[in-house]
C-alpha cells in the first residue's frame, strides 16, 4: 500500500519543482506521480510529452466520452480507460496521471472525482503516490486526497503565505483530511533571515530550497528538470529536505 504524499502551496512558489526533484531523487521501486494542476507543468518538467506518449490528460478523456462520444457512464469509461493505459504514463522511473485542462464549461469536479477514485485504487500497486497540486486550496475542498501521509507546503516568503499555512490548516481541518506530518519548506527566495517568520508558525520547517539558476534556464528551455547536474544547488536542498523527511535518497 502506497504512503501518499501531496506538496501544496501558493501559485509560482516552487511546487512542481520541488515535485519533480522529488521524483529524481527519492528511493523507491513504485511511484505514481499525478499532476493536478490543470495547467500542468509537470509532465515537461519531469521530461515526458505526453502528447509524443499518445496519452491522454483525465480532463481530455472525459471531454471525449460525456461530450464527443455522448456516453453518461463515464466512471466505468474512465475506469477503462486507466486499464488500457491511455490515460496513464508508464516510465521507468515513474508513472503519471494528469488532470489537464478542461475546455468544456463547468468546474473540476468531476475530473478531480475520478482522479480520487484512482488514487484509492491504484495505491495498492504503488510504494510512493506523489501528488502536484494546482495553487490555492481548491483540492483539498474537494479531498482528492482524503488521507495523506505527508504534506510538504511550499512557501514564499511573504506575509501571504504565513496566512496561507493557517488556511491549509483550517480546510484541512474543515472537510476532515488525515495527515501524519505536516511540513514546511521555503522556497528559493527565502533569506536565512526570513525563515524565522516561518519557524514562529510552530510548524515544522524542514529547510529552504536553494535559487538555482540551471532550473531558470531549463524552464526557459522547456528542458526537463531530469537534467539537471546532481551538483546544482537545488539539487542539494532538495535531497536536503527529503531525508529530513525520511526519504531514502538515490
Ligand atoms: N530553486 C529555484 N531556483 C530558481 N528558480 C526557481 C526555483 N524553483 C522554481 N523556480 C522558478 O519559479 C517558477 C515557478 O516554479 P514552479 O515549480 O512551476 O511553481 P508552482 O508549481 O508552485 O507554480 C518557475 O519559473 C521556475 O523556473
Ligand atoms: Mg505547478
């Protein structure tokens, strides 16, 4: 059975970086990364063009089903789906299921229903189900994810965030989310100086990330994160907080 571990945070603080760092480098034989922002950056960054793959994005497989193809039973469809792998990546390192972006009108419920219901079942294949968020607070409303092990919040450093921990806190609270460890990381514009502000939370803080330029010019190059030197900066932070953590580092 699968831990479950979601990183969250504020939009542009650093979470599908952190995201697929994580994937690059903690130890483990089954993961299951699943990419909930609909604006997803992940697969790119993570090196996988799901389009090349002949994959599709959840939100792609139900726009085709309850729209073009005008079924009403699009659970079982979806559940089809997921079994004749057209809606899941199967890498060597990873597999990954995405969102997307939904072009019909309406909000992500149901996307983010079945994607629920995915995770329930899948995690009994996986070790590790490694979960991007979108930014804000949306899904854990929704309890895509109604029983995490692990909560990594990815912070800026601005009054804004510390605010942002305690309205994690509340929803979480609000629509009964279980979690064992809840942890905060700065992100790569935090100043030693300011990490205080952060520890004053009474949360644990498990480091910062370090600024790292090799990433500004992978993203610039729409070059996936895999490639970056083990040597990097952020490379070090991460493997940093990871074993904080507990993670087995390769
Ligand atoms: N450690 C870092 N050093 C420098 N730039 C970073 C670092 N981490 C993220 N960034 C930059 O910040 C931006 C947002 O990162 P991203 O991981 O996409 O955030 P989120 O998923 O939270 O929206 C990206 O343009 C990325 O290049
Ligand atoms: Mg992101």
């Amino acid at each position: 059975m699968a831990k479950i571990t979601v990183i969250t945070g504020r939009g542009g603080a650093g979470k599908s970086t952190f995201t697929t760092l994580f994937a690059r480098f903690v130890k483990i034989d089954k993961l299951l990364l699943i990419d909930l922002d609909p604006d997803s950056s992940l697969p790119k960054m993570a090196g996988v063009d799901l389009e090349r793959e002949g994959k599709l994005t959840v939100s792609e497989a139900l726009y085709d089903i309850m729209v073009k193809d005008r079924k009403d039973d699009a659970p079982t469809l979806i559940e089809q789906r997921l079994r004749d792998g057209s809606i899941i990546y199967k890498g060597q390192k990873f597999d990954l299921i995405t969102l997307g972006t939904k072009i019909a009108p309406g909000c992500y419920c149901l996307p983010d229903e079945m994607i629920r219901d995915m995770i329930q079942t899948l995690k009994e294949n996986y070790d590790l189900v490694l979960v991007d968020s979108p930014a804000g607070l949306e899904h854990l409303n929704r309890k895509v994810t109604p029983d995490v092990d692990d909560l990594f919040v990815i912070l800026d450093p601005s009054d804004k965030s510390v605010k942002h921990i305690e309205r994690v806190k509340k929803v979480i609270k609000g629509v009964n989310i279980t979690y064992r460890n809840f942890y905060l990381v700065a992100n790569y514009r935090y100043t030693q100086e300011n990490i205080k502000y952060l520890e004053a939370s009474g949360e644990r803080v498990l480091g910062s990330i370090s600024y790292d330029q090799n990433i500004r010019n992978l993203n610039l190059n729409g070059q996936s994160l895999f490639l970056l030197p083990s040597d990097s900066p952020a490379v070090i932070s991460v493997k940093k907080i990871l074993a904080e953590a507990n993670y087995d580092i390769v």
